[in-house]
C-alpha cells in the first residue's frame, strides 16, 4: 500500500546514506557544503515536511518530522538542524503569511534555492528572551527595525529570517512581534560565528539589521502572539532535538557494538570481556528509556495534549544521556573511534550545542522542577 511517510523516510535514509555520510568529516574541518547537498535534501522534501500540500509542501506529520531529523542526525546533527530551521520557516509562512507573500516566498525554500533562519537570540539576550534589544517601531507602511541577532542557525547563508523584535517597552514580552526579513538587504550585515566544535553544516552567524524596513504584510505574528506562539512552536523543537540526541546515541552504540564483535584483546574479541561489555549494556537501557520519553511526547503531541512538560523532560534527557554516553562510546572503541571516518567525536560537540538550542538544560530544568510526572494514583 502507498505510504507517503514511509516512502519520505526511505528517502532520507539513502540521503543520510550517501550524501550526508560523504561529506559530514569534510564539514567538521571547515569545508562548505555543495550546494548540491541542500538541493537533494530539498528534493527529497526535507524543506517542506510538515508544509500543507496546497501550499506545495509533503503534508506530513509531526511524527515524521521527528524521525527524518533523527535519521539524519544520526550522521550529522549540523545539516539535521539547518535543514529543519528553513523547512520551519516554509511552515510559518504557508500557515500566517498572506497567499501573495507566500507564493512569493516559499518557492525558492521549498526547492532547497534559498534557506531560512528564526532569529531570537542576542549578545545580550540568550536565555532570557523578553530582555531583547532589537526593536521595531511603526513607521508608513511598514515597521523599521534596528538591532543585533547572533548564534543563529542558517544566518551565515539564510536569504531570509523570522526575526523577533520589540514593539513596546524593554523587557516586555506581549510586546514582541515576528517579521519577516530578507537577509540580502543592503540593511542586513551578516557575520559567520565559529567555534572549536565546527559550526558549518549548522550554518552558525550572526546579523546586524541597520534600519531595515519591513512592510506590514511582512509581519508575520503581531505584538502580544509571538512569544506564545514561538513558546508553543519551541516544545516541538525540544522533541526533535530530543530524537536526535538520540539517534546520536544510537549511532554511537551501534559502532561500538561493531567493533567490539572483530577488534582482538587478550586473545578473544572485545565484546567476549564483561567488564567491557556492561558500559554498552547501560548506554542500551538508558538510550530504551530516552527513546521511550520521545515517543510520549510524540504521543502526546498528535493527540493535542499540553506537551510542555514532556517535551522539556525528553530533550534534557536525551541530551544528558548523550553528553555522558557518546563519551563512554567513544572509550569503547579505543583509538580506532577517535577517527574522523566516524561520527562519535563530531556527536560529542553537537550535544554540547544541542544542550542550548530551543532552551538551555539550565532554563528546562526550572521547569521541570514543578513537574510531577507519577502516571498512577499512589
Ligand atoms: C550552535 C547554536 C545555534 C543556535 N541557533 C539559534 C537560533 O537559530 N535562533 C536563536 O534565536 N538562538 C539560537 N541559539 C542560541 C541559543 O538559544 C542560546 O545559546 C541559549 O538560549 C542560551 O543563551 P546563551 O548562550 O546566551 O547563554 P546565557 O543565557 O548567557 O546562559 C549561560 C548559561 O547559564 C545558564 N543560565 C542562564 N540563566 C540562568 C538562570 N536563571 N538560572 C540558572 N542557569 C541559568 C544557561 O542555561 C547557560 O548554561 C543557538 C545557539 C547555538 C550554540
């Protein structure tokens, strides 16, 4: 029987397979993408899973959604990210933006010709959001912004951001609105931002807007919406971010099983010796349970239910649980994991980055502490 989901993610399967597996070491040194990695990622539909067919996107789930980012994080968790953030914006814009905006815009990032970025962060404004600087004030037409946004994933290609911005007083969240941006502007001054963990298939910068007009069609969600709408848009980030701490995991448990089958120590192979075997054993149950707490948010998430809780729970977990295992892996595999062939030392950076994107495990955690998950009556 046809299954569109099941079809896509055969698809990004080959994908993670061929192109992404090819080139994920040569980003790790530095070395850009060709574009014809984004293209087929786009042709594949990876820039409009969850776009409404009528808008020219898959229609697809949630669900899927999860899982294709997880399958691609699995090899790298950079191009994972960078493609999710454009295909979030497509999804933003074919839900709020009007038809003419839309049919403008969303063309060239469904078809992989242009990415996208949601620009929240600040050099003085990280965790807490609402303590944001950028501004937007009411000008003919339109709203002139003026402001600073950094560590954004995409921003150093992005032709285009959902950018955040103040309306009313400093410190005022139901004053801040989303507009559109075109990153290409004269008003727009990009930066790349790199790091000892490579930033390139993450596509890590920054953005300085100097004046920027931005009419008013372009603002996409008004003062006193925004900050819940990207709270509640957040939750769904946290459980992908969770499956692909995950899928990293796996990844890594996997080579390690691997080798411990063929590599020779004291005369019999690895995985003959319990005292190596059981640091496998432990990251295989605790990697049971991460996975479990994805799904129940997923669950969760399909039947309209409040998620907050759950999504927080699932990405702390899964990205402590990766923090602690991928290092314990990495051992696992002695010298031979240390090589750039595989992708155990490129996950150890990526669940550092993971641990802040889409809330930091600091600002989760506050969360969480009022949270009593207990599903029977005691
Ligand atoms: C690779 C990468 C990509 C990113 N992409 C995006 C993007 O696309 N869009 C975007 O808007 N942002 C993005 N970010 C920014 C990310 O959201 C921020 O890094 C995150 O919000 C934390 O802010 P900060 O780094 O300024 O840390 P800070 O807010 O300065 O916090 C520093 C540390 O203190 C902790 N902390 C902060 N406040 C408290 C508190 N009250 N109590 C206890 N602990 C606290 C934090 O958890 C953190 O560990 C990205 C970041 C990275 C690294």
């Amino acid at each position: 029987m046809h299954d569109p989901a099941a079809e896509f993610l055969a698809d990004v399967r080959a994908f993670a397979r061929t192109h992404v597996e090819r080139d994920a070491a040569a980003w790790a040194r530095g070395e850009t993408l060709d574009p014809a990695v984004t293209f087929h990622a786009a042709g594949i539909g990876l820039t409009r899973m969850e776009v409404p067919v009528a808008s020219g996107g898959l229609g697809l789930g949630f669900r899927t959604k999860v899982e294709a980012c997880a399958i691609i994080a699995a090899v790298d968790f950079g191009l994972a990210m960078s493609l999710v953030n454009t295909h979030n914006v497509a999804k933003r814009i074919a839900m709020t933006a009007s038809e003419t905006v839309a049919s403008r815009l969303l063309p060239d990032l469904v078809s992989g010709r242009a990415s996208a970025c949601t620009a929240l962060t600040e050099p003085s404004a990280g965790s807490d959001v609402s303590a944001m600087r950028c501004t937007a004030r009411p000008t003919d037409g339109g709203w002139i912004l003026e402001g600073e946004k950094t560590w954004i994933v995409n921003a150093r290609h992005a032709r285009l951001s959902i950018v955040y911005a103040q309306t009313g007083e400093h410190g005022d969240g139901a004053g801040i609105a989303a507009f559109l941006v075109d990153l290409t502007n004269p008003c727009c001054e990009r930066y790349p931002i790199e790091s000892g963990f490579s930033q390139t298939s993450i596509g890590t910068g920054g953005f300085w807007l100097n004046r920027y007009f931005a009419p008013n069609e372009h603002a996409v969600l008004p003062a006193g919406t925004a900050f819940k709408a990207i709270l509640s848009e957040i939750n769904g980030a946290r459980i992908y971010v969770a499956a692909m701490c995950c899928a990293m995991v796996s990844a890594g448990l996997r080579l390690a099983c691997a080798h411990g089958e063929t590599r020779q120590s004291f005369g019999k192979p690895l995985d003959q010796h319990p005292t190596w075997r059981e640091p496998l054993a432990r990251c295989a149950t605790h990697l049971a349970a991460a996975w479990a707490l994805v799904e129940a948010a997923i669950v969760a998430t399909e039947n309209g239910a409040d998620t907050r809780h759950l999504a927080a729970a699932a990405k702390v977990n899964a990205v402590s649980l990766a923090q602690v295992q991928l290092p314990a892996m990495l051992h696992a595999m002695g010298a031979e994991g240390l090589k750039e062939a595989y992708p155990v030392t490129r996950h150890i950076g990526a669940s550092q980055i993971a641990a802040l994107t889409d809330g930091s495990t600091a600002m989760l955690l506050d969360r969480l502490a009022r949270w009593n998950p207990t599903p029977i009556s005691l």
